[in-house]
C-alpha cells in the first residue's frame, strides 16, 4: 500500500509541476481586448471598435472572427440593420469574410437582441491584431422619428452565444462585461447651427426680416442721443 500511495504522489507532484510549463508554451489567445461603440459618421450608424488585440504571445497568432451580442429598442427589427466589416478582416480573408444576424432572447426588457458574426469561410494565414481597430460598422434603416435616439448597447450575451472573438487555431476569447463600452446616441443632434439667423424674407428666426427695421431705429435713437450728449459737453 505504501508503494502505490508513494507512486500516486509522485505522479500528482508531476503533473503540477508540468502545468505550468505546458501553460507557458499553449497558446495564450488573443490577450485582453476590450471593445467599444462610437458614432459611424452619421445619425443612422454606429461602429464596433476593438482595443489590445495581440498575438497572445505567440508569432502569428491573432484574431479572425467575432460574435457581437447587441442590444436595441424593440421597434428596431432584424431587417431594420445592415452590417459592414471594418477593413482589417476584409484584407485577411479578402472574398470569404461572411457577415451574418441572428435574432436572440433579448436580456434587457424592452430591448430587442441580436447576435451579429463576422467569420472568415477559408482561413488565412494572415490575422488581425492591434488597438482602435474598426470590426463593423452597423447600419439602422428605420426613421429617427420613430425610434427616437437610442444606444447600441453591447451586452456579454447568454452562455450559448457571447460575445467574443477568436483566433486563427479556434480559441474563443469571450469578453466579460467590464471590457465592453456603449457608445453615443443615434438618431440624436448632430450639431447646432445659426442657420435661423438671417434676414431674409420669412426667415424663422426670433429676428425676422420684419424686425430689422425696428432693431436700426433703436440703433439710430442711441447714435442721435449720443452725438446730442457730446455737443452739449463741448
């Protein structure tokens, strides 16, 4: 019995000493990337931007596809959006780089959720690694007047279907809630211009053209007491 409980030991002693040399030569993924939303560069759009994208530690490895999990109002439908994949995978998967949408239980009352994928059909040896990298860019068709402004929100997503990204051997990094950032309102003011402040005929300005001559008869009142208070002074 001594025998056998000393070669079971060993063994337990062996294999926690070889974990973490093995640990140290597997891949590490991708690292720790974070993703965020910002404005698509226009009221109706809205792009997912990757940060700290990496190799993982091991030459050649990166990412080459992703899962989004996004949040929107229930007005907006599965045909309400189009997707544009950022350029970097287009580039390493030039052809075959496949977008697709699918309609999920949403995770916040009120909201619809979709499962958004980007994944290369015929892997490349190329891959994808860096910060403020563009991965898609989402298009809404529905009117601002009937959604009103709203966010994309990027959710982790139910256990079948996070949110994640994976790399060129198949590694799935799933993004935890702390790594991922909402962006800007859409359907929201763009900017705020002068454009009411003119003079021309029916203009919509607190100051119409009606009320211009009014605005130089008070001018001219001012100038005229003025000129009146100065020869009386000299």
């Amino acid at each position: 019995m001594k025998v056998r409980a000393t070669l079971a030991l060993a063994v337990i002693i062996g294999a926690l000493v070889l974990v973490p040399v093995v640990s140290a030569n597997a891949p590490s993924g991708i690292g720790d990337p974070t993703l965020r939303v910002e404005n698509g560069g226009n009221a109706n759009s809205a792009t997912v931007y990757a940060d700290g994208i990496t190799n993982g530690g091991v030459a050649n490895n990166g990412a080459i596809g992703w899962d989004l999990y996004i949040t929107v109002p229930d007005s907006i439908g599965l045909a309400d959006f189009t997707l544009a994949a950022g350029p970097a995978w287009t580039s390493v998967c030039p052809g075959t780089f496949l977008l697709n949408k699918v309609g999920q239980q949403s995770t916040v009352v009120g909201h619809n959720a979709y499962l958004v994928s980007g994944v290369c059909l015929v892997p490349q040896t190329a891959v994808v690694t860096g910060s403020d990298v563009p991965v898609v860019t989402i298009t809404f068709a529905t009117s601002c007047s009937t959604t009103g402004a709203f966010d994309l929100n990027l959710d982790i997503g139910p256990f079948d279907d996070s949110t994640d990204m994976f790399d060129l051997i198949g590694d799935v990094h799933i993004f935890p809630a702390s790594s991922l950032s909402d962006g800007g309102d859409l359907c929201g003011p763009t900017a705020v211009t002068m454009s009411g402040f003119d003079a021309a005929a029916g203009s919509a300005a607190p100051f119409a053209a009606a009320a211009w001559p009014l605005v130089a008869g008070a001018a001219a009142v001012v100038a005229g007491g003025a000129y009146a208070l100065l020869r009386r002074k000299s």
